[in-house]
C-alpha cells in the first residue's frame, strides 16, 4: 500500500468512539414542562407487562431505527409514541451529552419543552403511568451516589502465556456509580438517573 493511499484512507474516515459500530444506540428525551408552581419534569414508569425493565422509571425514548433522520429524531419519535403528543407539542430540543455505558450501547439524551401536556395520553403497552417532579426538587437536593465494583474473569481459554504476568496479570479494578433519587415513594435510578444528573449540572 502505497502513501497516498493510506492518506486518501485517512482522509475518508471520521473517527467515533472504537467498536460504537457494534453497540446498541438509543436516544431518549427528557422532557420539561411548565406548571403553576414552576418547570418540572415528566416521567414515565414503564410498562408492568414489558419483558424488560418493567416497572422502572424513565424518560421517553428507545432504540434509534434506520427510518430516523438522526438521533433527535429517534427521540422525538419514541415521545410521540410513548406519550400520544403531536409534533408541535414539543419544542425547544436541545442535546445533552450522550452516554456510553459498559454493556454495549449508547444513549443519545436531549431536553425539550413539552406544551398541551394535560393531553398527554400514554400507551398502555409501554407505559404504566407518567408523573411529574419539580425541577426544583433536583436542583435542591443532590442524588445518592453508590459505588458498584466489577471482577475482571477471563475465560479458561485465555492466554495468559501471551501476557507479561501470565495468570497473575494485574487487571485493573473497575467501578461504576449509579445514582439514585427518591420522591414521594418512587425511585430514580440507572441511567435515567445519570442524565438527570447531568442535566442539572449543566443549568448550575
């Protein structure tokens, strides 16, 4: 292979996170709306029949399809579905930075503002319920933060005769927090829980 060659290769590519061609991407929205008593924002509690996740708290999104435009499609998408609102329902969509998390997918997050939420009707066969918290509550009260440790176990196959250190290789610890909130008797948590916190760092 020639110089111009590996150049003009170079040239083609655009670099994204290594191996994100393999991961499962997802876009999910978190919306805003406005109340008397100020800005909160909506939740939904999926649905209990759902093979997974049932129960849990999140924010309206799901699995980017090849039909979406882009990513913030994907996430106004699933919204509209999710929650039976009309395009010009929302507005004021912004990108928050997207999380990578270590089981092979991407979530892509934005805020928006969602107005006629009073005609919010939410299928019945992804979501429970829906509730709103006050943005307040978040803004005032930080998230509990826990500390989960993973244990690296290679196969037996692994060889380690190719790795300087054989069977006594030190791998390098490895540690994930989760976050977690809790109102009125319902808990925040996972990766709904991380954006959020994310989110609120940005508007401080």
């Amino acid at each position: 292979m020639k110089n111009e060659d590996i150049t003009k290769k170079l040239t083609l590519h655009s670099p994204e996170i290594l191996g994100s061609g393999n991961f499962s991407k997802y876009a999910v929205l978190l919306p805003l709306l406005e109340k008397e008593d100020g800005i909160h924002v909506l939740f939904e509690e999926r649905s209990h029949k759902l093979r997974r996740q049932p129960g849990d708290i999140c924010f309206p999104g799901g699995r980017i399809d090849k039909q979406d435009s882009d990513e913030q499609a994907a996430a106004l998408r699933e919204t509209h579905e999710e929650l039976g609102l009309k395009k010009e329902d929302i507005y004021n969509v912004f990108p928050i930075d997207y999380l990578v998390s270590p089981f092979g997918m991407i979530v892509y997050p934005y805020a928006g503002f969602v107005r006629n939420h009073h005609q919010i009707t939410p299928n019945p066969s992804e979501v429970e319920t829906i509730f709103t918290v006050p943005l307040s509550f978040f803004m005032e009260k930080p998230p509990e933060i826990y500390h989960v440790n993973y244990r690296v176990e290679p196969p037996e196959n692994f060889p380690h005769k190719l790795v300087v250190g054989g069977e006594n290789y030190k791998w390098q610890p490895r540690q994930m927090e989760e976050y977690f909130y809790l109102y009125n008797g319902r808990v925040i948590w996972g990766m709904t829980a991380k954006i959020l916190t994310h989110f609120i760092e940005i508007l401080r």
